[in-house]
C-alpha cells in the first residue's frame, strides 16, 4: 500500500512542480558585449523589479546601427513572458518553459520565427539562441561589460 501510494506521488509530483518566477531569470542582467566579424553587439538586462526585467539589444557596423530590439520579460498572470519587440516593432510573447541558474527558454510555438529563444549562461558569456521549424538555429554569445 505504501509503494502504491510513493509511487502515485511520484507519478503526480511534475504537476505540483514551482511555475518559474522572474527571479530564476536574473542571471541574465547586465551589460553584455561581443563581436562578429564587424558587427559590435551589445545586449543590456536590467534586474528584476516590480515583476519586470527591461532590455534592449543593438548591433552596430562602424557608425551604422544595423539592427535593434526593445526586449521585457514581465511576471503577468500567465506567467513569465518575454517580449520582444525587433526594430521597435509590436511585442511578440514568449513564455517562459524551463529556468535554471544557468539556462531559460521561452516559447511561442504560433510564431513563425523563432518559435524558442533560449538564453544561456555558459563560461562566463551570455548566449542566446533561436530555434524554429524549417530554419537554422541561430546562436550569439556576449561577455560582461567591466564598469
């Protein structure tokens, strides 16, 4: 009787399991700061604060900004959500699935692309990734910016 009952738990623990907070995610804040090839990226996370996390992204050739990105992620009644909003476009959702002290993936299986953006804390570099159906993985990795 005691197996079947330890083994009902077990089975039904993944249901009771903690929905993640924004607080599994404050890893990421910071400046941040890498190259590819020509191109300066810069990736800024402010700490979580009143159930927010603003951010934004830039990449930068020479004296022409090439790409920008306003980015959030907010604890709403949904959970944890990140929006990004490329070239100050309207925000597009991705909720948080999974949050380690080391790793966060958000989802939008409806958008086109991506349809996962994935941040990692991997030797001391921030990285994030893009993963969709019917396109490559995409993947930049930043350092912190010493003040």
């Amino acid at each position: 009787m005691v197996a079947k009952l330890i083994l009902v738990l077990l089975i039904a623990l993944p249901i009771f399991a903690a929905e993640p907070t924004i607080n599994d995610v404050a890893w990421m804040a910071g400046h941040w700061s890498g190259r590819s090839g020509e191109i300066q990226m810069e990736e800024v996370w402010l700490a979580p604060s009143g159930g927010l996390m603003t951010g934004m992204h830039r990449d930068v050739k020479g004296e022409r900004t090439l790409f920008f990105e306003f980015l959030r992620i907010e604890a709403t009644k949904d959970g944890v959500v990140y929006f990004a909003q490329p070239k100050g476009n309207p925000p597009t959702p991705f909720k948080l699935v999974e949050a380690s002290a080391t790793r966060a993936v958000f989802a939008n299986p409806e958008h086109d692309y991506p349809q996962r953006i994935i941040y990692s804390l991997r030797d001391g570099q921030l990285c994030a990734r893009t993963e969709g159906e019917g396109h490559a993985a995409e993947e930049w990795c930043w350092s912190r910016v010493k003040t």
